[in-house]
C-alpha cells in the first residue's frame, strides 16, 4: 500500500470491499455525471471534481472514511480529489487508483445503463483441464450448443480452446493440452456487448472467452448472447 500523502491511502479492489463491508466507508466517483451514469459502484456518490468542495461541506461525512475513484489507472482525477480532500479537513481519505474499470474488468456489481458482457456471458461452458483425455471430451463438445471447450490449468488460468476444428482428425487417446488451440482471443468482462458484437461479425468468430485480469475464466460469450432475454 504506498501513500500520496500524509493520510491519503492508495488502494486496491480488495481493500476497497473491505472498507465498505467493514467501515462503512463512503464511495465517491469524481467522473462527470455521465461518465457515472454509465456504470459506478454500488452506492457511489458522484461528486464531479469540480463540485467537490461544495459537496465535501453538505453531502459527505468527515468522520467517516472516504473512497475516491475515477475510470482508470490513467486518470488522475481521483490522486487530485483525494489531496482537495485532505485539504479540506478529511482525515481518512482513500483512492482506489485502478478505477471503476478494474472493479468491471473482475466481474463485480455496478450500477448504470452499460451493457457489459458481465451481464450475458454465460457462466456454465464446457471445460476441460489439460490432461483430460480427448476421447471423453468430444461427447460434451458435440453436445454442447456452443461446441467449444475451454482448456484451464490448475489455477483455472486459460490455456485453450477446442472445437470442431481442434477435432477433425485429432487422435481420441490425446489429452486435451495436445488437441487444444492456444492464444485464443479471451475479453473481459467489463467490455461493451454491441462493440464486441460488431467486432466478433467482422472476425466471423462465433464465440469468445471471457476472463478476468489474471486470466481465469469467467465464461463464454457467443453472438446470440449479445440479444436480451425475451422477458427484459
């Protein structure tokens, strides 16, 4: 954990549950407010650093600690909100500095109008660890809609995919690692379903696989899940 000033903490997704779970911290989006009606944290405040000292007096609580972000690790909106803080007489100051698009990219909750893959992946795809014999493997794919399977290692870090290309003519006593096409394209989900939809149309790719930062799987995105249910 390092520091920006005397009392500004820099911290991480982890902490920032933690603050929330246990401190009652109160969250702040310093984004413009329509950067924060596409998607905040749950329970955010938005105070647009412009505003930020007029708000500061009427709408937050200096007892309380405080959790500012802004959209990224490259935006220094939240550093600069923190110190006005501080400034203002705020003793518990925190800047979550990945922001919001940290807390997207790790599949957590947000609130907003975004439509993120987050909401259609679909979480139950076939998988298949690396020393899986492909001869039990093929039975699933073939019967599986979407007829890949997702190749993950012990960690449940991705490796592969295997589909009926991977299938055609590949020896059925071969483990998955052997048959499985690596470097497949994986999103996250924080991404936005119609641009991954217009780009899956013009690769002509059917599906791709979602993951977090660390490479772990999250599911599987296919074109026809980029519609809404019926019912929405």
């Amino acid at each position: 954990m390092g520091y920006l000033g005397e009392m500004t903490h820099i911290i991480d997704r982890e902490a920032v549950q933690r603050l929330l779970a246990e401190e009652e911290a109160q969250l702040v989006e310093v984004l413009p407010e329509r950067e924060y009606a596409w998607a905040h944290l749950p329970g955010a405040h938005n105070v647009p650093l412009r505003l930020l000292d007029r708000a500061a007096a009427t709408t937050l609580d200096p007892q309380r600690p405080v959790v500012v972000y802004c959209h990224d690790a490259l935006c220094d909106l939240s550093p600069r909100a923190a110190h006005r803080l501080e400034r203002l007489g705020f003793t518990h100051v925190h800047d979550y500095a990945q922001g919001k698009m940290d807390w997207l990219s790790a599949d957590l909750p947000y609130e907003g109008h975004a439509a993120l893959v987050s909401q259609r992946v679909r979480r139950d795809p076939v998988t298949a660890t690396l020393d899986d014999p492909l001869g039990s493997l093929t039975e699933r794919i073939v019967a599986d809609p979407a007829g890949v399977a997702v190749v993950v290692d012990e960690d449940d870090v991705v490796q592969g995919v295997i589909g009926s290309r991977e299938l055609k003519g590949a020896d059925l006593d071969a483990t998955a690692e052997s048959a499985m096409r690596e470097g497949a394209t994986t999103v996250r989900p924080s991404e936005e379903i119609d641009a991954l939809v217009q780009r899956m149309d013009r690769a002509r790719v059917d599906h791709v696989v979602v993951t977090h930062q660390d490479g772990t799987l999250v599911g599987l995105f296919g074109l026809g899940d980029g519609r809404p249910p019926e019912n929405d």
